[in-house]
C-alpha cells in the first residue's frame, strides 16, 4: 500500500528524487503487478494516467 509519494528538492541532477513511503502485505493472495503499483503512485497524486 502507498501512503505517500513526495518529490524532494532538485539536487542538481537529471533525475528528481521522489521519497515513497509504503507498506507490504505479506500474505497477499493475488499475484504481483507491477503495473499496478506505478499506476497506484499517479492516482494518489491525483494525475490522471496516460
């Protein structure tokens, strides 16, 4: 489960560094999709995905 994704200050770099706080179900009975994890991250933004 995401809890929060915030994206911290500008380093300087090409990429910008982003801090996800989350947490794991460990006995999670439905595979893993990892596309639904990244789509998880943009609806709690509240961006629309595309």
């Amino acid at each position: 489960t995401i809890h929060s994704a915030t994206r911290l200050e500008d380093t300087g770099s090409d990429h910008l560094p982003v801090m996800v706080e989350f947490s794991l179900r460990l006995n999670q009975q439905k595979p893993l999709d990892e596309h639904e994890t990244a789509t998880a991250a943009i609806v709690q933004a509240g961006k629309t995905p595309g």
